[in-house]
C-alpha cells in the first residue's frame, strides 16, 4: 500500500502545459494592453463636445474625476485580472489540477472593469 492509500498519486501538470499556460496570459496581456492603449486614446477626445451646448456636453464624462476613474479602469483591471489569473493558476497547479482556468478568471475580471468604463463613456 502506497502513502496515498489505495489511489496513485495525484500526476503534477507538465511543463508544457504550465508553459501553454503562461503563454495564454502573455497573450492576452499583450492583446489587453492593446485595447487599453486605444481606450485611452480615444478618451482624449472624450471631451470634446463638453460645454459647447450639445446633447452630449452635460455627460457623466465631462467631469474631470469621472473621465481620471474612466481612464484608469481598463488599466486597473488589467493588473487585477492578471493578479487573480496567476492566483488562480497557482493554486490549480499546487492541487495538482490544470491551470487553465486562470487566464479565463483574468480575461473576465479584465472584461468586467472595461465594461464598466464603457457603460461610463457611453452613458
């Protein structure tokens, strides 16, 4: 009878398919912060038809306070989303488990905050 009992022991995750794992969240860090960039640079001209008088002048976004939060959300929820992954990751592969749902818990925390930050700007 082995230590485990009457079961084999739990098999590690290999390296490659801690590595694809990796690789995953490499990618979708990098296609974030793409969508991030162009985000942020479409909120340069966010404002611009604040004050002048049209439909839109008076939006949640032309406050100062609301369009810094807007801006910072997508960047706050990428470092978020990639905290969570990797927590999820590590504790999947500690277990002994796949560590593939880290990326997808990441990819979603990311989601949701750019999400919000949408709903803001589109009102």
């Amino acid at each position: 009878m082995n230590p485990y009992g009457l079961q084999p022991p739990p098999q590690a995750p290999t390296r490659r398919g801690v590595g694809a794992v990796v690789a995953a969240g490499v990618v979708l860090g990098l296609v974030a912060g793409a969508v991030n960039a162009l985000f942020s640079f479409g909120m340069v001209f966010a404002t611009d038809s604040c004050g002048t008088g049209a439909p839109s002048g008076n939006a949640a976004i032309c406050d100062g306070g609301t369009w810094t939060v807007v801006v910072a959300l997508p960047w706050a929820g990428l470092l978020v989303g990639v905290g969570a992954g990797l927590a999820v990751a590590v504790a999947r592969v500690r277990q002994g488990r796949s560590a593939w749902p880290g990326p997808l818990v990441g990819a979603g925390v990311y989601a949701v905050l750019l999400a919000v930050a949408l709903l803001v700007v589109l009102g």
